[in-house]
C-alpha cells in the first residue's frame, strides 16, 4: 500500500510529498521535469525500487512545484524557489539532514542544494545528471522537435522510444508512463517548464560541492547524453562515478536497474566522513554610496551621520526582507549574503529605488560562488569578485557576475551585456551583466 500524500507549505504553495520507511538514514528524491508522486506505486518496477530504498532509510518523495499534485504557481519557479521547495519537503517530514538523490533535471536543483546548505545534505547521488541543458537537447532543432511532440502527442506515452526504448513495445508500461505524462503537467506547462530548463547551467558552481558525491550514467543514455554525467563527476571534488550499460534514461528499467539500485545502496549505507562546514555556496553582495565623500562635505557631519543611520536602516530591512545576512559594513557600504541569488538581485533593485528619496544613489555587485567561512566573516575569491564586480557600477546600477546571470534561470530577472572585463587582482576575464529593473 502506498505511503498517503500530505502537503508542505513553501511560501504560499503547497508541495506534494510523501514519507515512508524506518531506516537510519533519510533520502529526499528529487525528480525529473515532470511527475505524480501517487503514479509511481501504479508501476511495480518503480514501486519496487521505492520499496527497496525504504528498506534501509527514511524516504521523502516529491512533486515539484508547477507539477503533479503540487500547486501550480503564476510565475515560473528558479532555482532560489525549488531550493525553499526542497528545504519545505525536508522540514515538514523532519528532516534535519538528508542524502539528495537527484535524478536527470532533478540534478542541478539537488547541487545547487548540495553547495548552498552542506548542513542539511549528508551525500549527494546523481543519475542521469547534466550541468548545461545542451546535453539534454543539444540544438533547437532537437527542443522544437520535443515541442512539436507535446503539442500532438502528449499524454499517449509515445516518447518511451527515448525515455526506456527497453520497455517501448509493452503496452501496460506505456499505458502507465502516457498517465505519468497526463498527470504530470499540461502540455502548456510543459512547454513553458521546459522553456525554463533550457536556461540551465551549473557547471561554475560544481567545484563547490563538498559533500560525498555519486554519479550514475547509462552510457547510451537517449535523454541525457553521458557526456554531461561525465563532466558532473569530474568537476565536483571526489566524486565517484558508476558509467552502466544501456540507452533507457528511466534508472528503474532495463536488465541492470538492479545495478543502479544497489550502487545507490551501497554508496548512502557505507561508512562516509563527516563534511566540515567551513566552504559554502553563497551570492555576495557589496554595495556603497556613490559620491560619499562629496555628500559628507556637502551637508556636514551631523546631517551625514544621520543620513547613514537611515542609509543603514533602509539596508537592514531590505536584507530581512529578502532574507540576505548582514557579514559586515565598510563604511558607507555594506556586505551581505543570500541562499539564493534570485533574492540577492531583487534585494539589490530594492536598494536602490529606496535609496533615491533619502537623496543618495548606491551602486551594487553581485557573484556567486564558494566563499569560506571564517567566523562571523566570509572569504575567499568569490568575495574579491563580488567587490570587484560592484566597483564597476554606476550610480544606481546592479552588476552581476556570469554565474549570478546562468543560476536565476526562470526567475523573470532580466539582463543586459555589459561586456568582457578584467577585475583587478582575479585571473582571467570576466562577462559582466546589468541586471535590469
């Protein structure tokens, strides 16, 4: 008998889970593009993985916002929002600490966790994993050929040719994934998922996951080319990689589904080290006023520190707002980090429209990456970068990093080419983008 369905809340949607098993460890399963929590018991290969996987861990499963029984949501949810998704799963189902297993576009999201909230993630598996939405569809032909399928057939289970070629001609499985299809998402909502996939990359923050990582690819693999779970594993630090036999992206499928079942087995239930909290993934954010000294001299030293006190205040509130932490200020400036670079932007935008009718205009830069933790303060290159990156504002301008742009993918955040820079004292070139009100 299947586990019953209950609801998180994240914000103001509701997320479908459910939680079962007794065993010492807890997994979250973070699923692909579309599904229906309550349709994987209909499949007894399915059902038996599920089945085996509890019988050594606490498992949550989930629908991600905009499909299954999940709620579908006004705008297309980023990165940032999955994330609170995710974090809403583990909390309602008590969770405190979870191994992530990420299955194909469910993988970027379980990374991006993975580095951001190394606390909460005890190991990392990935199967079926990519960095850049180029190793699922390569060309736009190859998407607009996709489209062309959902708009005529969606929902007539006719894409198993790709998904499990293994199990294409058994009619009961194909009856059961053209359900999975109907009651996953609608052919719009797929369309416009997919549109936000497409803007995928992850592949700058991969160094920066510091937890036990498994990577398995089928080497055939007809979704998701191998090429991207190579390069996933050779990118995050120590991880293993496991290529099997076989072109069915379904890991449930197929003569060595039992392979791929017991190396996830054996991977979350051997003897793993401890992660040492010192290195997360985070956005940085500087700002400072434009023209300060000018302004100080301009009004005094009185009026000055008053308008610091509200310049301060303004800033504080904004950070709780969009829940950013306060690392420190520099003088008429301030340094700030977010969980999420969605929230980092918008808070950065706030700033600066809040700014203006105290009379003083602030500039703003913004990168993500792996920072140390060195106390209450934070450091490392992606620090320098964020500094360098805000000292290429204009007044009332909010730069970001590359990194910045690719992770807020499906965000609604717009953007505009600001070039190719040099940032002094950080090697290489670097593409910098006006984020745009």
């Amino acid at each position: 008998m299947q586990p019953v369905t209950q609801y998180a809340k994240s914000g103001d949607i509701h997320i479908a889970y459910q939680a079962f098993g007794e065993g010492p460890i807890n997994v979250v399963m973070v699923p692909g593009f579309v599904s229906n929590l309550e349709n994987y018991w209909d499949e007894p290969d399915f059902a038996r993985f599920l089945t085996h996987l509890a019988s050594y861990a606490r498992v949550a499963i989930f629908d991600k916002r905009g499909t299954g029984m999940s709620d579908r949501a006004t705008e297309l949810p980023g990165l940032d929002q999955r994330m609170d998704d995710l974090r809403a799963v583990m909390d309602a189902a008590g969770m405190e600490n979870a191994a992530l297993l990420g299955i194909s576009e469910g993988a970027p999201l379980s990374v991006m966790f993975a580095a951001t909230y190394p606390e909460r993630c005890r190991a990392l598996v990935l199967y079926g994993s990519f960095s850049r939405f180029s190793y699922w569809f390569p060309t736009e032909e190859a998407l607009e050929a996709f489209f062309s399928y959902v708009s005529q057939a969606w929902g007539t289970g006719s894409s198993l040719q790709k998904f499990a070629p293994s199990r294409a001609n058994d009619a009961a499985f194909r009856n059961w994934w053209a359900r999975t299809e109907r009651l996953g998402a609608s052919p719009a909502a797929v369309v416009a998922l997919m549109r936000m996939n497409s803007q995928i990359e992850i592949s700058g923050i991969l160094p920066a996951v510091r937890v036990p990582t498994l990577v398995i690819h089928r080497t055939g693999d007809k979704v998701v080319n191998v090429e991207g779970g190579r390069e996933v594993a050779a990118r995050i630090p120590g991880a293993r990689f496991v290529e099997i036999p076989g072109e069915d992206h379904f890991f449930y499928v197929g003569e060595n589904a039992g392979q791929i079942s017991s190396a996830i087995e054996e991977f979350l239930t051997g003897s793993q080290a401890p992660v040492a909290i010192d290195r997360v993934l985070a956005t940085v954010l500087f700002t400072d006023i434009v023209g300060s000294t000018e302004k100080a001299a301009e009004i005094g030293d009185q009026r000055w520190r008053d308008l610091l006190d509200k310049h301060h205040a303004t800033v504080r509130r904004n950070l709780a707002r969009f829940r950013g932490h306060e690392v420190k200020t520099t003088g008429d400036g301030f340094l700030a980090t977010f969980d999420g670079p969605a929230r980092a932007v918008r808070c950065a935008h706030a700033l600066t429209e809040e700014m203006k009718p105290l009379g003083i205009e602030i500039r703003a830069g913004l990168h993500t990456g792996e920072c140390e933790m060195i106390g209450d303060d934070v450091g490392g290159i992606a620090v320098h970068i964020g500094a360098r990156v805000a000292a290429l504002a204009d007044s009332s301008e909010v730069l970001v990093s590359t990194t910045v742009k690719d992770l807020v993918a499906g965000s609604g955040l717009r953007f505009s080419d600001r070039g190719v820079k040099s940032l002094k004292g950080v090697p290489g070139e670097w593409r910098i983008f006006k984020a745009e009100p």
